[in-house]
C-alpha cells in the first residue's frame, strides 16, 4: 500500500517526491537504502554548493540513476513522469499488486498550478496517462471535499472523468474503531 497526502504537498516537486518516497518505503531493505543514499546525496550537493556538482559515477537500479552528487537542478516535470509510473514499476518488477491511496486528491488541481498557470489540467492528464498504464496497481482517491470530487470524476472535460466508481463510506462505529485498533495493537505487540 502506498498512500499519498496531497493536502501537504507544496508543488510539483514536492509531489514528485512523495511518490518515490512512498513507493520505496514499502521496497526491501536495499532498495530503501539506495533511495536514501541518493536522497543524501541531493542533500549534500544542495548544502556545499554548484562549485561541487559534478557527477561521482552512478549506478543503475530499475531505471533510477544513483548519483552521489546528482545534478543541483532537476526538471520537475521529468521528475513527475517518473515518479507517477513508478508504483507500476514497483509492482510489476515485485510480482504484486499495489494499492496506491491518494488523499485529499481535490489538492491535485492546486499542485499543479504552483508550476503554472492552467497546470492543472496538465498534471491531471500527466496521472491520468499513468495510471490507465498501470495494470498492477489499483487506485483509491479520497477527500474531504465531496463536491470537488464529484467535479474531477464526474465532468467529462476533466482527464480523470468516470477514472472509477463513487462510493460514500458511512461513518466508522466508535466500537469498530476500538475493535480495528485493538487488533492492529496486538499485530504490532
């Protein structure tokens, strides 16, 4: 399970991010720890400067290039169609089937206009586009904006009209949460 919170998600980048983070969280350790060595890596070269930025040699794991000083600038939309393939990625090179949960999702058209005027539309096609290609992961977007959602789903001009089915979830039972907890306290000891 992969899930995503657009409500804290800044801009493009920042999106583009939480999309690999999250995706190789849920990855063995090695493949995590290659993630965080090129997150370091970013890190370092952002704090010591360009005079430093020359690439140190990389290596190639599923398609992503592990600099230990990658490049200071990075092209946010490059960034962002890699990231949106990757839960595909992930699940097919894994053999499983990945649930990727996006909350907040009315945020989407927000994210994409801090890149650019009328970038809304653009990075919902950008999704859209992905994840109609994505036949190892299955999708649930959820909100606290009801009517912004019915908007999305449900107008034919937007890029994820009639993506999926709307559902209404009714109020969790005090006594279910208590139930639900209790039981994920004990699997967790």
């Amino acid at each position: 399970v992969v899930k995503l919170d657009l409500r804290f998600i800044a801009d493009i980048d920042q999106l583009a991010e939480a999309f690999v983070e999250r995706a190789f969280a849920n990855r063995p350790a090695l493949h995590r720890a290659f993630h965080q060595a090129k997150s370091t890596g970013r890190e370092l070269v952002e704090a010591i400067g360009p005079t430093y930025g020359a690439k140190a040699g990389g290596v190639d794991i599923e398609g992503l290039e592990l600099n230990l000083l990658p490049q200071i600038r990075r092209d946010p939309v490059r960034y962002l169609d890699y990231a949106v393939t990757l839960p595909e990625r992930i699940a097919n090179a894994d053999g499983k089937q990945l649930a990727l949960f996006i909350d907040e999702f009315q945020e989407v058209d927000r994210i994409g206009e801090t890149h650019n005027a009328g970038w809304g539309m653009t990075l919902k096609g950008k999704m859209r586009s992905a994840f109609e290609k994505s036949p190892h992961v299955s999708f649930l977007f959820a909100g606290s904006l009801e009517h912004m959602l019915k908007v999305l789903f449900g107008r034919d001009e937007e890029p994820f009209a009639h993506f999926g089915s709307f559902f209404t979830l009714r109020p969790i039972l005090a006594e279910e949460w208590e139930a639900g907890l209790r039981a994920r306290f004990e699997r967790d000891d």
